[in-house]
C-alpha cells in the first residue's frame, strides 16, 4: 500500500510540475512572492488573513467535533 501511494505521489507531483511549471520545493515561494491565487484569479486577501481563517475554521471543527459526547456521529457538513 505505502509504495503504491509514494509512486502515485510522484507521478501527480510530475503532473502539476509539467502543467505548472513550478517545482513543488518552490511552490510556497510563488504564493509569497505573487501572492495567493485561485484558478488563476487572485485572491482578495494575504496569506496572513488566509492563516486567520484556516485556524478559526479549523478551530470551531475541532472544538464541535470534541463537545460531541459520541465524536463517530459528527458530520460537520452533514453529508453521509
């Protein structure tokens, strides 16, 4: 299983360097230096307030999923 994994890893990391044009060690640096997109369309916030929001989505998940007294029925989206 683990090395069927790995291989597919690479072969969507070859992918998207092939369709990007940027290797996945300086894919951070692009979001910093051209800052954040999404399909090609920037995004009208920085990185810092993306951060922002991911803790605080994050965060209100996490603390609905622990206050559950029996955590295997929560659904956050309420998709089964």
């Amino acid at each position: 299983m683990g090395l069927t994994c790995s291989y597919l890893m690479k072969r969507y990391r070859s992918f998207f360097e092939w369709l990007t044009g940027v290797t996945w060690q300086d894919a951070g640096k692009v979001e910093l230096v051209d800052g954040s997109s999404y399909l090609a369309q920037p995004l009208p916030f920085s990185i810092s307030t993306l951060i922002r929001i991911k803790v605080l989505v994050t965060g209100y998940i996490e603390f609905q999923h622990n206050a559950e007294l029996y955590s295997e029925t929560f659904v956050p989206i309420n998709v089964v």
